[in-house]
C-alpha cells in the first residue's frame, strides 16, 4: 500500500501515539481489503458510543486513544450514546452506568469530535456534499450518506471511524470506488408507499430477499415516485438492518441511479410480502403496551412537531420516549414543541435511543413505527413489539 509522506510519519509515531495507533488500525484495513492508497476524508460518524455496548474494555481503549494526544482532524461526530446526557435521571437510568458514560463521552471531547450524539448526523451539520470521500459507521446513516446524499464510505466500525477522524484518511477500497458502487439487482415494488412504517417495511422485504439471495447486492429500486426525507430515513435504517446494506440506488430518487440501467437480475416485492411483514412484527395477543418509542432512526424536526400536535392538552398513560438528536431537541425547544410534549407527561430522550439505552427486559410490549428498532427490541432487549404507523403510535401512547 502506497503511503504519502505524512501518512507514514502518523505510522512511524511522528505525530504521536494515538495517531500512530490509527494509521496501524487504517494500514491493516487497508492491507486485508488490498487498498492502493489512503483517501484524505472530510466528515466522519464514529459508532460504539453506548457504554451498553463498549463496556470497560472499549471505555480504555478511547481514553488511551484521549491520553495518547488523538485530536480529530476533520468533522467528527457520535452515534447514539446509552442516555440522555442532560436527562438520564428522568430515564431511569442507573447512576452508574451514567458515570461510565459521561467517561466515555468526555474521552472523545478531549479528542475534539463533537459530542452531537445522534444517528441523523445528517439533520444536525455533517452533512458531506455529493462525491466526497466520507468514513461513517453508523449503519443508518452510512446507508443515507451513500444512497441519498452521494457522498462514499464504507461501513466502517467504531474503531476505524475514530482512525479516520484522528488521521483524516480511510483506505481506498469499497465503496470509495466507481466501479464498487454499480448495482447488481432490480427491484420493482407496488406503487403508491407512503409513510415511515411502509417505507421501513419496504427496506426490510428487500433486505431479507437479498440476506437469502446469499449476498450482499446493491438494489437498484424501481417504482417510488416520491419520497421524504423521514421516509428515506427510515428505508436506509431497515435496509442496512435485514439486508447489510450500505447503498441503493432509488430510480427518479437518489443521485447516482441516473447513471446506471436497471440490472438483469431481477426481483419483485408484492403487496401481500408487505402486509406480511408488518404482521410478523404484530405478534401480541392480548398483552397491553407498556413503552412507546419514536425516533429510530432520530426524529426531525417536523416529525417532533407532529408529534406535539397529536398530544396538545393529552395526557400519555404510559412510558413515552421522543429520541433525537440534542440540536434538533434545542430547535423543537424554541418552537415550543417541547413544553407541548412533555406536559402531556411523554419524555425526550434526547442523545440516546431505544435500542442502545441500558432497557434489556425493562419493559415488556414496545410501540414504534421502526422496523429496525423492532429489529433490536426483539433481540437484544427482549421486548415483544407493535409496529404501526407513526401517529397510530402516538395515540398508542394515549390509549
Ligand atoms: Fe438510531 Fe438507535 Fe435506531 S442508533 S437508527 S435510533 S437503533
């Protein structure tokens, strides 16, 4: 692998021992997938942010990487710590487990990302223009960078996330190249989706098709004639979640589909996989809801605001978490969502998520228009769940 000058110094510990670090990790990443060179980036996400998942060994490993003098070299952000960080107590979340995290997160403040903690890094100022080399790991959001926006990264893990942001450079491999980033299978869909629900429900069939089909193809989606950017964003967390998918290219949609004609191999999604799908996710028989939960992936702003008309002067009658993004809390806060929401007694979790929060059995039937966070309740935190579309899941809370 060819090295620039400067590259190799970070390798020889020129530029300190966090940085060195980095290029190790970035050197073998790029030797394992035959990479040329490095590619210099200009935003990054890094993943495994929850203590819940990094546990005592990952807390080190970034404080080393703090001690060792790491400093972010370009935009940097986080993924979904495992709490509210101004909030926790309102959660429920042991005291504990919040000193860890504020550990945690103080450990990549002195390493200069910011500590926006979101999955929407998107909504929050990290927002790569189209064709720029990016290095994000958070699989949701790398799926949007690449398919919506058009910016390139590979879907890269918590460690050679932070590489990148201390070193501003990824190998060249992947999805970094033109020629990785064709499409190898046509997908014809029913017209006429609409909505989170419908749109996750979508990513979720196609990915379960292409997790059978053995591989991992990029679709290339024919058939949506429009779409939002709540519905793009909650498709790319379900296709990256059933499928491992980090790009698609969505016909009249997203970017680079006009450069490519719709592959031979082909597959069709019906209706009726449809409504099966959101079935098999609608399994409670007589089991009250007990968690209500909406925000995976983070709310926007005009979802928060939804949110606060459905609940004007109501009163929820069970544990109601809103997660988003702290910069999208603070504008739903000016606009007065906020005193809207919570004096119906719903509450923000803001930094934090469903999913990555410390909850495992907490509650037992969870609400959520998400097919990924249905996805995690099931399997990580043992939850039953109930999907529905996003304001039948707010009147779930007032049932
Ligand atoms: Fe984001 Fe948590 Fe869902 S990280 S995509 S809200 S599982």
């Amino acid at each position: 692998m060819q090295l620039t000058l400067e590259e190799q110094e970070m390798l020889d510990g020129v530029h300190g021992r966090a940085t060195q670090k980095a290029m190790q990790i970035l050197a073998a990443l790029g030797t394992i997938y035959d990479a040329e060179r490095m590619l210099p980036v200009t935003s990054v996400q890094i993943a495994g942010v929850s203590y819940d998942n990094l546990g005592e060994a990952g807390l080190q490993f970034l404080s080393e990487m703090a001690d060792g003098g790491g400093k972010a070299q370009v935009l940097a952000t986080l993924n979904p710590a495992g709490m509210d960080t101004e909030n926790w107590q309102a959660l429920g979340i042991p005291e504990d487990f919040a000193e860890k995290q504020e550990r945690v997160i103080e450990a990549f403040a002195r390493m200069g990302v910011l500590t926006t903690c979101t999955c929407t890094p998107y909504l929050t100022g990290n927002l790569p223009p189209f064709g720029e080399h990016i290095a994000w790991a958070e699989s949701s959001a790398v799926c949007y960078a690449n398919s919506v926006l058009g910016a390139r990264t590979n879907r890269e893990g918590g460690p050679s996330a932070l590489a990148a942001a201390l070193t501003g450079r990824t190998p060249a491999y992947g999805l970094h190249l033109d020629e990785k980033r064709r499409p190898d299978l046509s997908v014809y869909i029913p017209s006429g989706l609409q909505g989170t629900l419908e749109f996750g429900t979508l990513g979720m069939v196609i990915g379960q098709k292409m997790e059978a089909s053995g591989g991992k193809p990029i679709p290339y989606i024919m058939g949506i004639e429009r779409a939002s950017l709540e519905e793009l964003k909650s498709f790319c967390a379900s296709l990256a979640t059933y499928g491992g998918a980090a790009l698609f290219h969505m016909v009249g949609i997203t970017p680079e589909a006009a450069q490519f004609s719709p592959p031979g191999e082909v597959i069709q999604v019906t209706q009726d996989e449809l409504e099966e799908a959101v079935r098999s996710m609608n399994l409670v028989a007589n089991e009250p809801v007990d968690f209500v939960s909406l925000g995976c992936p983070h709310l926007s702003i005009q979802e928060i605001g939804r949110i606060a008309e459905l609940l004007k002067d109501k009163k929820v009658t069970k544990e109601f978490w809103i997660t988003t993004a702290r910069p999208v809390w603070q504008l739903a806060d000016r606009m007065g969502y906020t005193q809207i929401i919570e004096a119906s007694g719903a509450k923000f979790a803001a930094d934090t998520c469903c999913v990555v929060a410390p909850i495992r059995g907490r509650f037992k039937v969870m609400a959520t228009d998400s097919a990924k966070a249905c996805y995690y309740a099931t399997g990580k935190n043992k939850f039953k769940t109930v999907f529905k579309p996003f304001d039948e899941v707010v009147l779930e809370a007032l049932r």
